[in-house]
C-alpha cells in the first residue's frame, strides 16, 4: 500500500518536476523567443521591405523601357518609311494606270494597280494579268516615271521595298527593345544596389563610407549622372547607322529569296509565311554572324602592315556594329551629337567617367553577344512578323467574305470556310496590298498597340532583364 502511494508520489513528483521545469523553461523560452520572434519579424519586415522595393523597381524598369521604346518611336521609324518609299511607288503605278490607255491598248492588263491601294474595298482579284512574264515585257517597258523607271521596274521595286520595309521595321524595333533592356536594367540595378546597401547599412548600423561620401559629394553624385547619361546616348548608333546597315542586309534577304517570284505568282497566307521565314532565317545568321571590323564598319582599314595578315584586325559578331561605334573618334562624335559641349567638357574632366562609360558599354557587348540574346531576338521579331501574319490573314478572311456576300452566295460553316481560306491562294501583289498597310501598325505609339506589346513583352525578355539586374558581378 505504502509502496503504492511512494509510487504515487514519486510519480507525481517527477511529474511536477517536470511540469515546473517545463514550466520554468517555457519561461525561458518565451522571453527568448518573443524577443527572436520580434526580431525576425523585424527583420522579415525588411527584408519584405527590400524585396518589395527591389521586385517595385524591377517592374517600373520594365515599364519605362516600353514607354521610353515608345517615346523613341518615330526617332526610329520615321526615316525607315522616309528611305524605303513604298507609297510613293504605288502613286506612280496607279499614276502608269490612269495613262495605260494611252500607252498600250492591246487589251492585255497587268497587275492591278489599285488593289495596292490598301483602302481599296472593292476589288479583291488581280484582273486579266498576262499569262506569262515576257507578255509583259513588251507592254511594260514604257517609261512613265520622271526617273525613267519602267513599269515592271516599279512592281519589282515595289515588292522587294515593301517588304525589307515592313522586315527593317521589325527587326529594328528588336533590337531597339533589346538595347533599351539591357540600358535602363543595368543603369537600373546600379541605383538599387546603393539603395540595398545603404538600408543594409542602416540596420546594421555600419556606416559605409563609400555611400557616405557619395551622398555628401555633389560633384561625384554628378560624375555618377555623366556616365550613365552618356551611357544611354549611345541609342543614337542604332537609330542613325545600325538600321541602315540593317536595312542593307534585310534588302539582300528579302531579294535572294522574292527575286525570282512574281508579284502575280498565288500564294498561300502559309506559303507565304515560309518565304518569310526563309529571310528570317537569313538575316539571323548575318546578325550573328562573325566579321572583321573592317567589314562591319565603314571607317575602319584593314590592317595588313604586319607579316601576319589581318592579325590586328579583331572579328566581332555584325550585331554589335549596328548597336555600338568602334572607336574613340565615333564615340566622341556621338557624345557630341547626343549632348551639349557643358555635358562633355564636365564628363571630359574627370577620367573616371570615360572608365565607367566603358565598364557598362562592355557588359551591354557581353549581352549582346550571348546565345540568350541571339534567342531573343529571334523571339522577338517573329511574334511580331506572325502578329502581323495574323492581321493579315484576318484581312484576307474577311475581303474574302465580302466578296462572297457581294455575290450573294451564302456562307457555308463558318469553319469551313475558315478552313477553306488557309488554302485560299492570293497573288502575291495582294498579300503584299494587305500586308502594306498593316506595317503602319509597327509605327503607331498606342499604348494598347499589339504587335509592340506583345514584342515588348515576351518572357525570354524578362528573364534577360532579371539576370541583369542580378548581375552583381561588375
Ligand atoms: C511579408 O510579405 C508577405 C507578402 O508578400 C506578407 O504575407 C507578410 O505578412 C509580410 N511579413 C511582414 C513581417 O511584413
Ligand atoms: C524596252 O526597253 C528596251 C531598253 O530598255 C528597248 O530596247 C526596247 O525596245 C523596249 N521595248 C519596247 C516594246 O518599248
Ligand atoms: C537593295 O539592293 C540593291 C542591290 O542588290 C540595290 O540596288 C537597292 O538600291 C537596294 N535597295 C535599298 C532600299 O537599299
């Protein structure tokens, strides 16, 4: 019996032992812990705070890079439609039309000259054109520009300008977004990072005296300023010089692969994309393509002085020589060019500012000649030319319709006939009369533009961004 309540006791007290222990240490702990809990939270709480500020940051760079890519607009475009004057051509074709009577009345047509027109409603069919080309040729030999030019001159320049304008301005606009990225994501993460480091400082009360004097030193703050100003003024090689050599190659493409077809020739909306892919294709690898300097840049000689040939000339990959100069001299010309002779001198006086210039430039160059950039590019200006497509076929579909309904013939399923319009051949003349008006798409600054939001906007982009901006390395 005894035994039992010993038992008990001993139970009992190993128990209260026990409770008052836990009891004791809970106490403990609980101060311990409310103050660790207090603490993490703080720090979670900045933590939240940096992370919050920096994802907010992020994501307003993003932003300003479209509205910058948009302000920049016609900057870019506006000598692009200047240079490659598809309407112009199109004036005199319908000018040659008006006179045709005149000239040749044998009753043989050509193309028509207003299905070009794009605001053409009506005619949708490219009447009686000859049945082979050199019926044509007889016919349309006259003259009948101030130039001199011959009517078969004009279609032929006419489709070959249409489209390297309508390519130039896609591939143009790529690489301006892509620059633009890369720009304002590293001018971006330099300001963050002081940001970051200074709140870093802050908690742990270390004073960082870099910052410090940064912040206190109006003269150095300014220095920072130059570099990265001057840093975004190289903008001006692209929208001067890259698009014309851009222009250059896409011309070449475009002729290697239309050359040998025929305005009148009839074509699928998808056989149409393939040709377009063809000079995708082409211009890709000539923009990654590697070169000699001296090839890339018009004002470079080649360097044979030396026993071993080229050996001093440096090979670069094209796309670099349409975003970036290669020599002081053009730097310095396009510092002139892009700022006031105030900015130079103060960005001339101190050498740190040309050291910092250079450091961003050859990050923006390792971007730029990375695999992940070779990828964007090629990401980017194919949504926009299929977003184009898509326009264009929709176009089709529904001159298509009309067409059908001026007839009064009744519609079939809508998806047959939407089945019926993929294998629907167009002459060339009309897809190009359709796809004309849709490049003016490309230079139209509305904020819910389509094809420039989607271009600006495709993921491969934001992972670029992201990794810049986590570039911490430089
Ligand atoms: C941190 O942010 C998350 C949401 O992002 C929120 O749920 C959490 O409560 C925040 N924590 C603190 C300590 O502010
Ligand atoms: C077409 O032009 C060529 C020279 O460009 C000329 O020799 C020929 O006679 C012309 N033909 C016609 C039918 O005008
Ligand atoms: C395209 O290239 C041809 C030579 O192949 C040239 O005659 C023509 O002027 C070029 N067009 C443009 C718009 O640069």
């Amino acid at each position: 019996m005894f035994q039992f309540i010993r038992d008990l006791y001993r139970r009992h007290q190993k128990k209260l032992l026990i409770t008052s222990g836990v009891a004791a240490i809970s106490y403990l702990i609980s101060i311990y812990v409310r103050n660790k809990i207090n603490e993490f939270q703080e720090q979670l709480k900045e933590e939240n705070l940096t992370r919050d500020l920096i994802k907010k940051r992020f994501s307003q760079t993003q932003k300003d890079c479209y509205m910058t890519f948009l302000s920049f607009l016609p900057v870019l475009v506006d000598p692009i439609f200047k240079e490659l004057d598809v309407e112009e051509i199109t004036k005199e074709l319908k000018l040659s039309r008006k006179n045709k009577n005149l000239i040749n009345n044998d009753g043989k047509s050509e193309l028509n000259s207003e299905d070009l027109s794009s605001k053409q409603e009506g005619s949708i069919v490219i009447e009686n054109e000859g049945s082979n080309d050199n019926n044509n040729n007889n016919n349309n030999n006259n003259s009948i520009s101030g130039i001199g030019k011959s009517k078969n001159e004009l279609w032929q320049e006419l489709k070959i300008k249409s489209l390297t304008r309508f390519l130039t301005l896609i591939y143009s606009e790529t690489l301006f977004i892509i620059l633009l990225h890369l720009q304002l994501n590293i001018i971006s993460r330099k300001s963050y990072l002081k940001t970051a480091l200074k709140l870093a400082s802050k908690k742990q009360s270390i004073k960082l005296i870099d910052l410090e004097i940064e912040d206190n030193n109006n003269l150095n703050l300014n220095d920072k300023d130059l570099s990265e100003q001057a840093f975004l003024s190289f903008t001006w090689w692209l929208l001067n010089k890259g698009w014309i050599k851009l222009k250059d190659i896409i011309n070449e493409s475009v002729e290697n692969v239309f050359n040998e077809i025929n305005l009148r020739d009839e074509m699928n909306i998808e056989e149409f994309g393939k040709l377009l892919f063809e000079i995708q294709k082409n211009i890709d690898n000539k923009l990654f393509e590697e070169r000699y300097d001296y090839e890339l840049y018009d004002n470079i000689e080649i360097n044979s002085n030396n026993n071993n040939d080229e050996s001093n000339n440096i090979k670069m990959i094209r796309l670099i020589s349409l975003i970036l100069p290669s020599n002081s001299k053009d730097e310095l010309e396009l510092l002139e060019k892009t700022n006031t002779m105030e900015f130079i001198s103060k960005f001339n006086s101190n050498l740190v500012n040309s050291a910092t210039l250079c450091k961003m430039n050859d990050e923006l160059k390792g971007y730029l000649k990375s695999e992940q950039v070779n990828m964007i590019s090629k990401t980017i200006s194919a949504t926009g030319i299929s977003v184009i497509l898509e326009n264009v076929e929709q176009t089709l579909f529904l001159k298509q319709e009309n067409k059908r309904r001026d007839k009064g013939e009744e519609g079939k399923g809508e998806g047959e006939e939407k089945g019926m319009l993929i294998n629907e051949k167009w002459k060339l003349a009309f897809i190009l009369a359709v796809l004309t008006p849709q490049t003016q798409e490309l230079a139209n600054r509305r904020l819910d533009n389509k094809v420039l939001y989607m271009m600006n906007n495709v993921r491969e982009l934001d992972d670029l961004s992201a990794s810049v901006y986590s570039n911490f390395d430089v």
